[in-house]
C-alpha cells in the first residue's frame, strides 16, 4: 500500500490557448498574382515564456513563415500563439522541458491551423507546415547550453 507522502503527484493543466499576435503581409500583391509560382518556404521558431504568478506560466511560440517566389517576397506570416498553463510539483530540468518542449507541442497545432487559414484567406494554395519534434529542438538547446556553459 502506498501512502499519500510517498506519490509525487505532478500537476499540468491548460488555462487558456489563445492568439496573443497575428500578422500576415503580402507586399506584392496583386502583381505577385500574376507571377509563376517557384515558392521557397522559410519558417522560424521561438519560444518564450513568462511566470505570471506562482505556479502559472505564460508560454508563446512564435512562428513565422516567409515565402518567397524566385527574388520576390510572396509573403511573411508571423503568428504568436500562447497559453496559459498551471504547471506544479516538477523540479528545475522537468520545469524547463515541461516549458520548453511539452508546452510548444501543445502550441503549435493552433499556430498551423492560423497560418493555414490566413494563407489560404489571402487566396494562396494552402500550407500545411509538418509537424515539429520540439523535444528533439529542446533536447539540441540544453546540449548546445552544456557546450558553451
């Protein structure tokens, strides 16, 4: 029989998710229209995070697309996708994975889904972003930290 002291119970919930920023610029349109379509597509993560108060974390993950059609600017899409979490009971290394990696995987279905739409609303074919491994980016982050420390 195990006993209440003896369980670690971690605690996560999800408060809110929500668009915290959106942006889409198409400075070539409507001659960008007419042009023939060879897009180079760019895309840049980032996360940060925020203690609003004890036990309570803001996490945004920013993501930005820019695609591009030979030389020109086709568009740049830049959304901030946040939410608040109730996150308890983990130590320093389970904190900073639960706000680096776990946090961001949440995140990120909703900033594709806006992205996805915003393209699709500025009448470009639709684009539909893979999914991130942001434990495998969390993990490269905390070796990359160990190298340079």
């Amino acid at each position: 029989m195990l006993h209440k002291n003896t369980l670690k119970q971690h605690l996560f919930e999800i408060k809110r998710v929500y668009i915290k920023d959106v942006s889409f610029e198409c400075p070539n349109a409507p001659s960008i229209f007419d042009q023939k379509w060879k897009p180079t597509v760019q895309l840049n993560l980032n996360t940060f995070s925020n203690k609003i108060e004890l036990n309570i974390f803001e996490i945004t993950l920013q993501v930005r697309v820019k695609v591009k059609s030979e030389k020109n600017l086709v568009f740049l899409c830049d959304v901030h996708q946040a939410g608040i979490f109730f996150i308890s009971q983990l130590n320093e290394i389970e904190l900073n994975q639960c706000i680096g990696s776990y946090c961001p995987n949440i995140l990120f279905p909703y900033a594709r889904e806006c992205i996805s739409n915003l393209v699709s609303h500025a009448s470009f074919p639709q684009l539909n972003l893979a999914p991130i491994n942001f434990d495998d980016i969390y993990q490269k982050h905390v070796e990359y930290k160990k190298m340079n420390a």
